[in-house]
C-alpha cells in the first residue's frame, strides 16, 4: 500500500556534481572562477574541489590555474578543455 503523497516518478533535484558538470559543459575552453564554483547555486561551499574530481572522470581534461592578484590573494580558475 503506497502512503497518499508519496511519488515516485516527482522530479529529483540536480545534484551539486550534476550542476558542476552542466557548467563545465556549458563553457567549453572558458576559465571558470573557483569562487563562482564554491557557490552554493552550483557547487556547494564545502566539497566542491571533490565534484570539480568527479567531473574530471566524466570529462576528461580539467585545468587549473592560479595567480596573484595584485592585492595580494591568490585567484584560481577551472576550464573544462574539450577534444
């Protein structure tokens, strides 16, 4: 017996790695921010170095670059470099 409001074909929400992936795929050969990555509309403020791994099984080729900014802080960005 099914209990009344339980569905089980109700859409699923997008996962933290599924929202990386998407911007990844989006972006083809674009340096990302690693900020705009760690936000929590796409990656998510605490694992998100861990879903930026998991898309590098999926897509293959991820770079990472940093560099100082003239304040001092060190700016890093993610490209998803397609074939």
């Amino acid at each position: 017996m099914r209990q009344p409001g339980l569905a089980f074909d109700a859409p699923h929400k997008e996962s933290y790695t599924q929202k990386v992936l998407r911007v990844f795929e989006q972006n083809k050969n674009v340096w990302i921010d690693a900020d705009f990555l760690a936000s929590p509309r796409v990656g998510g403020k605490y694992a998100w170095r861990s879903r930026v791994a998991d898309c590098r099984k999926i897509l293959g080729r991820i770079d990472n670059r940093q560099r100082k900014a003239r304040e001092g802080y060190t700016i890093s960005e993610y490209r998803y470099v397609s074939k």
